[in-house]
C-alpha cells in the first residue's frame, strides 16, 4: 500500500480509482463551528454543565472511554437497533486504534490466533502484525463468508495447540471484495461463533451505503454477546476527526466488561481522544437526532450515483469482451474486475505513467501475496468526470495489454 501511495505522488495528473475516501464536494468548513456549537448547547442544556466545566470538557484532558458515548449509543440504537450500555464503548483514535485495543487483548501468549475473511483490509492484519498476532485466512465463498471452511480452520488451528481468539468480519460491502452476507448468514455466522466460543469482530464502516435494502448488523442479531463491534465516524462523520469507537460488552470475569480492559490498554497508549474532535462528531449527531442515515443522506446519494456510472461504464466498455468480469456490489465504495491477464505493481505503474489511470491490486489483500489477475476499483471520491476519463483510460490501458497478452500469462487469481 505504501507503493500504491507513491505511485499517486509520483503522477498526481492520474484519476485514481485506488483511494476508498469520502466524497470532498460536500466537505463544509462552516459546519464545524456549528457542530461544536450545538455540543456547547447539549452540555448546557442535557447535562447541565456551567460555563466553566464546558471549557473543561472541551480544553481538558478527557475521559478515558471518551466523552460521547452516550450519543454514539443513541446513534446505534436509532440506525442499527442496536441496543448497548454505553459503558460499554470506548471512544477512539480512529477504527484502527480500536482494533488495536481488541486484538491486544486478545493477545495473551503465542498460542492465540485470529482469523479473518479474505481478501481482508489491510488496516486489520497491520494491526495484527503490530501485536503479534498470527491471522489465518478464511475463505469469502458466495455469501461473505465460508462457514464450513471457518470451523475448518478452527479446528486445524486447535489440532496445532493454538487457541483461537476471533474472526474478524465486514458483513456489509467489504473492503476489498464489496461482498454483503445474507441475513441468514449472518445468523448461521452467530451460531458458529456461540459453538465455536469465538468472538466475531465485526467492521461496519460501509454499512449506511447501500441502494435501499438495510440489512441488520451482527450486533443487532447477537443475543449471546459474542460480537465486538467496530465503529468510524471516518466515512459517516468527518474523516478529519478521527473518531472512531468499539463496543465491547462481553462480560470478564472479576474486572467488568471487556471494554473496561479496552480502556486499561488505552490509557496507556493515547490516553484518551481528542475531546475537541469527538465534540465536531458531536454536535453532528445532535444536529441530526443521533441519525447518521439523515446526515448523509445526500453522500448516499452520490455514492449510488458514482456507483451506477461505474458500473454502467464498465458494461459499456467490457461488456463483450471475453475474460473481462466484475461484481455489482449493491451499497459501499469498491468494485472488483477480474482481468483476462496478470497485474502487478508494474503494471500499475505502467497504468499511471503511460495511461494517466491508477487501481488498486487485490493482491495486496491477501497474506500470501501472489500475482493475481483482479483490480479493485473505488468510486467514492471521484466526480462523474473523472469517472468517465478514468474509465477510458483504463480501457485503453487494458486494451494495449490484450494485444500483448498471449495465454500462458492468463492467470487464476482462485
């Protein structure tokens, strides 16, 4: 991933289907004077703060756990019907620290292990390497996620005196793949994890996005308490705050809840989140009833647009084209194509230098490496423009391949 970064610096002219961020457009530097605003305004009138433990609240040193949790709670219960004590979320730095948090604790000695669907983000297995944390692959299937080859690896894992922890899992139009489990995968999910005794860290930063069809969280469905959820107000809220949060209200034995461990660790590593930055997400929620399907309805929006020109073009190029697939995820930011030829990081860079056009390998997601033949193809930031030159450069990229392409360089990226 550091390359793919350097290939955008190195040809800055290049549309870029590789970057998952939001939409910039909308970005309104105004609202977060209005946000912190409308946070003032909570603390005065809900919790009755005088002037002067405002400005405690928002200059200080902050609470562990982190000031919003309480909103974050009303957030989930309104868009997620998720229902949590909000005792049980800690506030972070981001998602990646609050998979940080989960996956130290979850490390006590070099007998535990995790696994994860692959191809996976490679935000989760950094951090796992940060911890020391060995993650062994799962397979996606056609659903999201192979049951059977879960406990599979379970069971392999076990029979090497090993002691799995968890399964790390983005149910809802996951990066890289933009696959989306069944609701009844979802279930057999849960009831896999409960027999299994294995936690289920499930990642939901896509799940908003979607072409109408909400599908209910892990989080929602877990009667057993079996899922650490795993929350960003990055691609819902402001990227630039940096908030994040997890929710872990799994009991311990003599110590309260697992986010109560989480908060232990967190005190020694950042202290606590910028009391000022979790004020921004805030007051974005108050402004907005705690609802972040209201706030972003017009991001959505964009998203289904940007979404259906990508797909739209991708048919009108390739269409006819033998060799050349891709998937039609129904919400999110990603869409994977399967070419008839190798990629590489050549190749990539060929694509910017020459075509003037930059994707992402799938290969970076997965532990194993390999070559592969599949792009991943992001559409969240780009305006309709850049889409269609984006698309026709990549066109051009792909076709000048195809003439030097014979077929023993095919490759099966299975």
């Amino acid at each position: 991933m550091n390359f793919l970064n350097e290939v955008a610096n190195w040809y800055p002219d290049a549309v870029s289907f590789a970057a998952g961020l939001p939409y910039e457009e909308l970005f309104d530097v105004d609202a977060i004077d209005r946000y912190i605003r409308v946070y003032r305004r909570h603390l005065a009138a809900e919790r009755r703060m005088s002037g002067p433990d405002i400005r405690k609240e928002l200059f200080q040193y902050g609470r562990t756990k982190g000031t919003i949790h309480r909103l974050v709670a009303r957030h989930l219960e309104v868009d997620e019907h998720i229902s949590v004590d909000p005792e049980t979320i800690i506030v972070t730095v981001g998602c990646h620290e609050a998979m940080f948090l989960v996956l130290r604790a979850l490390r006590s000695d070099r007998h535990d292990v995790v696994f994860s669907v692959t191809p996976t983000y490679t935000g989760f297995s950094g951090v796992a390497r940060l911890v020391d944390l060995p993650v062994r692959p799962v397979a996606g299937g056609t659903d999201g996620v192979d049951l059977d080859h879960l406990r599979a690896q379970v069971a392999a894992a076990r029979a090497e005196g090993l002691r799995p922890r968890a399964c790390y899992v983005m149910p809802d139009f996951a990066n890289p793949a933009g696959s989306r489990m069944s609701v009844e995968t979802r279930r057999r999910l849960l009831a896999v994890s409960a027999e299994e005794g294995l936690l289920l860290l499930e990642d939901n930063p896509y799940g908003l996005f979607h072409d109408g069809e909400h599908r209910p969280a892990l989080k929602a469905l877990d009667d057993e308490r079996m899922v650490v959820y795993l929350g960003s107000f990055a691609k819902s809220g402001l990227p630039g705050a940096r908030v994040g949060y997890v929710v872990a209200d799994q009991p311990v034995a003599g110590a309260g809840s697992f986010a109560d461990e989480l908060a232990k660790i967190k005190g020694t590593v950042t202290v606590n989140t910028s009391p000022i930055a979790q004020a921004v997400i805030g007051g974005k929620l108050l402004e907005h009833d705690c609802s972040l399907v209201a706030a972003n309805a017009a991001e959505t929006e964009i998203y289904r647009r940007n979404r259906r020109l990508l797909l739209d073009g991708l048919s009108a190029r390739f269409g006819s084209v033998p060799g050349i697939t891709w998937n039609s995820p129904s919400g999110g930011f990603f869409v994977v194509v399967t070419l008839p030829f190798a990629v590489d990081d050549e190749l990539l860079r060929i694509s910017a230098r020459e075509h003037g056009v930059i994707w992402t390998p799938m290969s970076y997601f997965y532990e194993n490496g390999g070559t592969g033949n599949q792009i991943r193809l992001a559409c969240s930031l780009l305006t309709p423009d850049l889409i269609e030159s984006g698309l026709e450069r990549l066109a051009k990229m792909i076709e000048e391949r195809l003439t030097e392409t014979t077929p023993n360089d095919v490759v099966d990226a299975r």
